[in-house]
C-alpha cells in the first residue's frame, strides 16, 4: 500500500515538472530554462528535481521519447494492420489529440529534429512496400524519395501546428498523401 502511494507521488512529480518546463518553453529555447526556473514553476526543490532528472535537457530529451515512442505504437499498429494509406492521418490525429505538448515541443523553441524522428518511424516499412510495387528502381532514388517526401511532410505539419491545427486532421494528411501520390506518380 505505502508503495502504490509511493509510485503515485512519484508519477505526480514527473507530471509537474514536466509540464513546467513545457510552460517553459512556450516562451523560452530549452538553452534558456533552467533547473531553477523549473523547480520554480513546479513548486519544487531541487533535490526532487534532481532525484528524477540529472539536468533540463535529459528532462526534454524524456518528454521527446515519450512522445516518439507513442507515435511509434500508433505507427506500428497502423503499418501492421495493412492500413498504411491510413498513416499520416493517424499521426496527424495523434499530434492533435495531444496538441498542448506537440505545439511545445515542434515549435522554435522545441527540438526541430523531433518530427523528423518521428516521420522516419514508417521509413524502412515504406521502402519495403515501394520495393515490392517497383522491383528495378535503385534503393539510393527511394531514399532520396523518401527524404524529399518527408520533409515536404515535416513542413506541412509544423505549419499546421503552428496556425493552431484548425484544420481537421483527416484534410491535413489528405493532403500530404496527395502531395505525396503526385510526386510519386512522376517519380515512377
């Protein structure tokens, strides 16, 4: 009983401090925020900061797992139920679903390489979709498809973030999967 309570408090902790420092970064770069202005935020000292985390940035690098490896199941799940069509709009649903932390954490003052992290779940998946419907295209012309395919989906996305998602997720991702379908169209 005593470490069912344990693990709650501890659970709790986490929580503050994390979402401190996202409330940090709205208006702060992670080079900018300190262990202090966390601890201040959260109500905390900073032996319990320290008892969790050795600094700010291993704190973010935390969330951005966390985050990374959510979509990863989302991405999974999808990929292995034959609905990769449905891909982007999972992702793009996932990301508004959990809109306070991705507009934190894809903004300027988030990690820029996090969405690419994350649009590159899918990469080895799709080579090897796009193998089988193309057997004579070179592996280096995918990888360069793909690394243009993906940034153009990187920038859509931030963009939509950026403007507040007013956008329905379903109307983002149809138009990444067009954009995409026509540059794959020329591409074969």
């Amino acid at each position: 009983m005593a470490h069912e309570k344990e693990d709650h408090r501890v659970r709790y902790t986490k929580m503050v401090i994390k979402n401190s420092l996202l409330e940090l970064l709205k208006e702060h770069p992670i080079s900018k925020v300190t262990v202090t202005d966390i601890c201040k935020k959260a109500n905390i000292n900073r032996n319990t900061f320290y008892s969790h985390y050795a600094n700010q940035f291993e704190l973010l690098s935390n969330i951005e797992d966390e985050l990374y490896e959510e979509i990863r199941q989302v991405v999974g799940y999808t990929m292995n139920h034959e609905a990769s069509g449905k891909l982007s709009y999972e992702i793009c649903k996932y990301i508004k679903a959990n809109s306070s932390i991705c507009e934190v954490l894809f903004s300027e003052n988030g990690n820029q390489e996090l969405l690419e992290r994350i649009l590159y779940i899918s990469h080895d998946f799709n080579i090897e979709k796009w193998k089988k419907e193309e057997k004579h295209i070179d592996q280096k012309l995918f990888d360069n498809w793909y690394t243009f395919t993906a940034y153009g989906s990187i920038a859509v996305i931030k963009k939509w973030v950026k403007s507040g998602m007013k956008e329905s997720p379903s109307k983002i991702a149809a138009f990444i999967d067009k954009a995409t379908e026509a540059v794959s169209k020329d591409f074969y």
